[in-house]
C-alpha cells in the first residue's frame, strides 16, 4: 500500500519494542525514515537490526534518551533531526505506570508515571515543533492507554 509518505521523517518514542516498533517497521516499509527513541540503548540497536532484517533499505537512526526528562528527550529530537535532515512524522508512544497503584503507590509514583504518559507526549512536540512547523505537511500522532478510561490492577491512576 502506497500511503504518500515516501522521503517523509518520523521520530517514535518507545520505538524500540511493542507499537512502536510495529509502526516504525511499517513507516520504513512505505520508504520513510525513521529515528527511534527509548531509554535502552542495546534494545534500540537490536530494534534497528530487526527493522533492517525486514527492510533492507530501511533508513533508520537511534537516539537513546529517558522521555521523561526534557532534555534528553529534546536532544534526542535534535539528533535525529540532524542525521534525517527534517521532520514531518511524531509519533509519541512511550508510555506505562511507575509504581503501585493509587493507594499502594507513592506521591512521586504517580508524578513519574504522570510524566511518562502525558508529560511526555507534551514535551516531545514542544521539542518537534520547529521541524513540524517548517514542513508543508506534518502530522502529530499521540498513543494513549485505555487505562485512563478502563483502570489497569496496577494502573496509578485509580484503583
């Protein structure tokens, strides 16, 4: 299937397994170039190995970076920009629950796992949007959990 986005770039956080890495193996796969990004360094390479495995051409860069802290996560974004050339793509998937649940969670349990889910989110457009902006056609695609609405046994959240 040909979805128009050929030469196009894209930055996914939490890239390196699960959604991330299926969308990342599907944008590849349509001839886009792709920037991973996740916290693990050894599991963003092996990410790109198997992207490469199944895409042989596939344009793919890595940046390792903890989402939850701004400034890694814009130095990420830099960095990727500047091997890829641009930026028309974000997709912010990072996501999960630091900690117990509401009750059995702390204070700074819920602050992190706040962070992880929608502070990230936030911060990575924030770091994106130049690039966005310069693009003539650009897209911001945010994953969310259903435990916002449908409470996970160890969701932060609620209980």
């Amino acid at each position: 299937m040909d979805l128009g986005l050929r030469r196009a770039a894209a930055v996914i956080t939490g890239g390196s397994a699960g959604l991330g890495l299926a969308v990342a193996r599907a944008l590849t796969a349509e001839g886009v170039a792709v920037g991973l990004i996740a916290r693990n360094e050894a599991r963003l390479a092996k990410a790109a190995e198997t992207i490469r495995a199944a895409v042989p051409d596939a344009a793919i860069v890595v940046a390792p970076a903890d989402v939850s802290e701004s400034a890694q996560l814009s130095a990420a974004v830099e960095a990727i920009v500047s091997q890829l050339g641009g930026l028309q793509l974000v997709v912010a998937n990072a996501g999960g629950t630091i900690g117990g649940d509401l009750l059995t969670g702390t204070p700074a349990d819920y602050a992190a796992t706040f962070a992880l889910n929608a502070g990230h989110a936030a911060a990575l457009v924030r770091a994106a949007h130049p690039y966005l902006a310069a693009s003539n056609d650009s897209s911001v695609v945010i994953v969310s959990s259903v435990t916002g609405v449908r409470p996970g046994p160890s969701s932060s959240y609620c209980r």
